[in-house]
C-alpha cells in the first residue's frame, strides 16, 4: 500500500439503499487528473468517485477490476487485496482503513 493518499472530496450517497462513505471505505486506486477514485467500501461492493461530479458510481466486480487496471495510481498494489473475493483471498487478512496503525 502506498504510504500517501491523494486528496479526495469525502462523500456519502445512497444508491440502491446501500450507503457508500469515501471516510470509510478502502481505497484501491485513484487518476488524480481526471478526479477519479476506485474504493471498496464496507459491504465489499465497489466504487468509483468522481470528485470533479461529486458522484459516486457503484460498479459490479468487472467494471471495478477495469478501472483499477487503467488507473495509473494504485493504493493498493496488490490485487488479491484489492479484489479479495475474486482472486482467491478470502479468509485473508485485507487492509481496511479502520484499522489503528
């Protein structure tokens, strides 16, 4: 994991009556010129904010796994990590940013 995070905008939303945090969810990647951001939130679904829209778009695992891969930033370099449940890391031990560290 990278030790500096880029400035983001901290948004809430709901989307399809599951609320989405940037404060507390886990960022996996970022293009800070185009002011976009790819989180994993707490109930393991994935996000990307777009900071310039002050949007949060939910995305399903594909989409989540595309936009990490053109990113050009990763927070989390790792991609069984980032995507825990499709890359055979479930039952692992995975960076959330609730951690005290």
């Amino acid at each position: 994991m990278s030790d500096e995070a880029p400035k983001y905008k901290k948004l809430r939303q709901t989307v399809d009556s599951e609320h989405y945090r940037t404060d507390t969810s886990t960022l996996l990647a970022y293009d800070e010129g185009t002011g976009q951001f790819l989180f994993r939130a707490l109930n393991s679904n994935y996000f990307l904010q777009d900071d310039q829209k002050e949007s949060i778009e939910v995305l399903d695992m594909d989409e989540a796994e595309k936009a990490y891969d053109r990113m050009p930033n990763k927070h989390i370099s790792n991609i069984v990590a980032a995507f825990p449940k499709y890359h055979g890391g479930v039952g692992l031990d995975t960076y959330t940013n609730l951690y005290d560290d």
